[in-house]
C-alpha cells in the first residue's frame, strides 16, 4: 500500500482512501462479530447492554489511540461514541430478541 505522500495524482490518492475505507470496514465486520458474541455473553451473564464504565473505557482508549497516532481526538471520540452507541443497540435487539424465544 503506498503512503499518502507516494500520491502524486489525485486517482492514486482516491485509489488508497479506498483501500483504506475496505480494510476499515472489514475491521467493522470484525467488530461486530465480536458485539454479537458480547450480548451472548452478557445475557447468559445478566449483564446489561449498557455498561457505563466500559462505555467510558472504550471512547477513552480511542481518544488516547488517536493522540498516539495523530488522529484528531474530537473525531475519534465522535466515532467511537457513534460505535459504542450502535453496539449496545444491537445487543439490546439481540436480548430481546432472545427473550422472544423463551418459552
């Protein structure tokens, strides 16, 4: 993969922005398996969706990540709030979900 500053022409630059955007949204995919198997987790544990210290933990790591890497903290800590947001909603329709099936 070649680094932004190889990029002279602005086709070879879209070309990596979308290699980029390919392996984040694999990561996501990723992410989300792992969501999925937390609210499997967690309902067989009683643990709630909503965890408000590991809510904390999660953006914190991001923003802290971020710092190290050069990565705008306000949009990392906008991302991860919209990731974390998202996750505990699937978990809540996965229990739910689950409770459906309950006899």
């Amino acid at each position: 993969m070649k680094r932004p500053e190889e990029c002279d022409d602005l086709t070879v630059l879209r070309a990596l922005i979308d290699e980029i955007d390919g392996e984040l949204v694999r990561l996501l995919a990723t992410r989300q398996t792992c969501i999925d198997r937390a609210a499997v987790l967690k309902q067989r544990d009683g643990t709630p969706a909503r965890i408000p210290g590991r809510v904390k933990e999660v953006i914190g790591n991001a923003a802290r990540l971020a710092r190290r890497h050069g990565l705008d903290e306000d949009t990392a800590e906008a991302v991860w709030k919209l990731l974390v947001e998202r996750a505990i909603a699937r978990e809540q329709t996965a229990f739910e979900r689950s409770e459906g099936d309950e006899p």
